[in-house]
C-alpha cells in the first residue's frame, strides 16, 4: 500500500512539474502604451514615425533574432526588434562624428540611427534616443554600434544628443530594449547583422 501511495505521489509531482514546463509562455516584452521605431537618414528621420516599416516589433526573448543578444537581454521588460535595416556608408551629403581609439572620425550620415518612442496612436514622439530626454543608450554590439557617451559636454566627440553611428555598412536585425537593473530601467540597444 505504501508503495502504491508512493508511485502515486512521484507521478502527481511529475505531471505537475510537466504541465509546469509545458505552460512556460513565450511572453511577448511589449510597452503597450507606447510604439517604438529606428529612424535615420534611412527613414527620413521624423518622417519614420506612422510608418510601418520603422515600426519596431515586440517579442519575447525566446525569440530566435534576438538569440545572439539573449544573455545581455536578461531581465529585460520590454524588448523589440526590426528587421531589414539597410546601412549604406556613402551618399548622404553630410556626415557625422563618432569616437574611435580616442580621435574623433567622420563617418557617412546615412550610417548613423536613433530610436523614438512614441505615445500609441500619437505622431511626436516622447523622445528620441539618445537625448537627455530619453536618457542613456548602452550599446550591446560596440564592434557595430558606437553611441555617444552621456554627457553634456564630453572631451572629445558628440555629446548626448550626437547620432549614434553604425560602423560597417550591411543589413541588420535592429534590437532595442530596456531591462530591468537594480538602478531602474536601462536602455538598450544592438544590431545583428543579417
């Protein structure tokens, strides 16, 4: 008898551990009441906004275009991505700053981005990132991605409201998300190149 109440409690604890895996959802990271878009000489800059195909995508972080970042995401609350990003490194008519070794270089314009947040069916955005008003940008792919430091006034290069700078031209996965750290939320943001 002993033996049966046993099995019995090894197979209750089994199929609740079971149907406990089995739920784990794929929790889409999205800020519902905001939109989120890349935008760039690329887009038109303030132009990108209303327009879907600058529109970044929520997902969760079982999502398979954001695996190459997954341990720098961990902890994050809200995660997007958009895909097909096209960079070219000539052809703009202007160009812009970033660091490099210490010396300040100048790259093409169509190679630099930022990120806006956008109240949900609103077209001015809260904020265009990086800028005091959005506050900090950590890039999570410094070997393709160079944003300015934050600062008001740096010793060398842009300073806060400088445009980040994509350093190869290519076609990337554009991810931008903010995690949860024991300051706050810190934003964040990568490319992967497709």
């Amino acid at each position: 008898m002993k033996k049966i109440k046993v099995i019995a409690i090894v197979l209750t604890l089994v199929l609740a551990l079971g149907s406990l895996v089995a739920c784990t959802p794929d929790t889409v990271l999205e800020n519902t009441e905001k939109d989120y878009y890349v935008t760039g000489q690329f887009a038109g800059w303030g132009d990108a906004v209303g327009k879907d195909q600058f529109r970044m995508t929520a997902v969760s972080l079982k999502d398979a275009r954001v695996a190459a970042l997954k341990a720098q995401l961990k902890g994050a609350k809200y995660l997007y991505v958009l895909e097909h990003v096209v960079i070219t490194d000539s052809g703009a008519g202007w160009t812009a700053q970033y660091v490099e070794n210490g010396a300040v270089k100048d790259c093409d314009g169509n190679q630099t981005m930022k990120w806006l947040q956008v109240a949900k069916g609103q077209e001015a955005p809260d904020w265009w990132a990086q800028s005091p008003e959005s506050g900090p940008v950590t890039s999570l792919t410094p070997d393709l991605l160079w944003i300015p430091g934050f600062t008001e006034t740096p010793a060398v290069g842009p300073d806060w409201n400088g445009n980040p700078v994509v350093l190869k031209a290519g076609t990337y996965t554009v991810v931008f998300a903010m995690v949860e750290k024991d300051t706050g939320l810190e934003k964040v943001a990568g490319l992967i190149a497709e």
